[in-house]
C-alpha cells in the first residue's frame, strides 16, 4: 500500500478519534465547545452524533416524545408516533433504540432543520395512492419529571407544543 494511503487512513482515523472525544466527553474545557462546533455540521450530515451525558452533567428533566397529526386530502386524520420504549418488548426496545435517541435529537430547537426531512417521511409512510397525505403536524409532548423531596416520583399533565406544520407537496410522497 502507498505511504499516501497510510497517512490519509490514520490521519481520517485521527480526526475521528479526537472529534468523538470532543463531542462526547461532558467537559466544558476551552477547547471542546470549539471542537463541538466545528464537527457539529459533519456529525449531523454522518449521523455521527451521540450523548453519553444520560445521567450527568443534566439528565432529560421530561418524559416525552414526537408524534405526527397526519391530515389526508379526504378530511381524515391519523396520529402517528415513532415507536417508544415503554411501550415495546425488551426484544422489540433492542431492534428499535435508534428511534427513540431519533425522537430525542428531533426535538431540539437547534435541529429544526431535520424537521421538514422527518414530515417528508412520515407522509411516505403513511400515505397510498388512494389516500394521500395533504399535511403533517410535528408534536412534541412531554410531562415533567419531579422528584419530590421525599424522593417518590409522581407523575405530572402532559404538555405539548406543534414543532412544525408541513403542507405535503406531490414530490414528497415519491
């Protein structure tokens, strides 16, 4: 193999090595918000992003997920929601855990850019010749999780707030 080749390949394992632990370690050291920013729009494109901060710094402070109000060009609706884990066997939660870190991701403000891509596929989805998709709704719903100073958990209202409403076009359901 060319010496060309050998450094191209370490050099690619390198920078994935160090982006990764920026991106992953929970530190806030000068370097790393910097290092954050700037694989940030690789990550994303790659689907390299992940969080390993499920219980530090900040755990999710909520219960929640994303469902969709599918409006038909007849007048129906149907909600549709991507799979959630208590809902799910313990086989069907293995096969099916991207969605949920999917839901998790899908719901920051700052991704709204993947908003429009997720209603395209939700619309394909749920759509026939016969019946197609004329709008989809993104929700997200949450209900707070508060621990009560003796410790016991109880359970709170769900909230909801429309992420997006999208007018599906006829090209989007090919």
């Amino acid at each position: 193999m060319p010496r060309v080749n050998i450094v191209a390949i370490n050099l690619f394992l390198a920078f994935h090595l160090i982006a990764i632990i920026c991106w992953c370690v929970p530190l806030n050291l000068p370097l790393f918000p910097l290092c954050r920013r700037l694989v940030r729009p690789y990550f994303l494109w790659a689907g390299l992003f992940q969080t390993w901060d499920m219980f530090a710094p900040r755990p999710w402070g909520s219960n929640s997920y994303v469902e969709a109000v599918v409006i038909y060009k007849d007048g129906s609706r149907q909600t549709w929601s991507l799979p959630r884990m208590e809902q799910l066997s313990l086989t069907e939660r293995y096969f099916k855990e991207r969605y949920r870190k999917f839901s998790e991701v899908l719901q920051i403000e700052e991704n709204d850019a993947l908003w429009p891509d997720a209603a395209r596929r939700i619309a394909r989805l749920n759509s026939t010749p016969s019946k197609p998709a004329k709008t989809i709704i993104l929700i997200r719903r949450w209900s707070p999780i508060i621990l009560r100073p003796d410790g016991s958990y109880q359970p709170e209202p769900w909230d909801q707030h429309v992420l997006l409403g999208y007018g599906v076009k006829p090209e989007d359901l090919r």
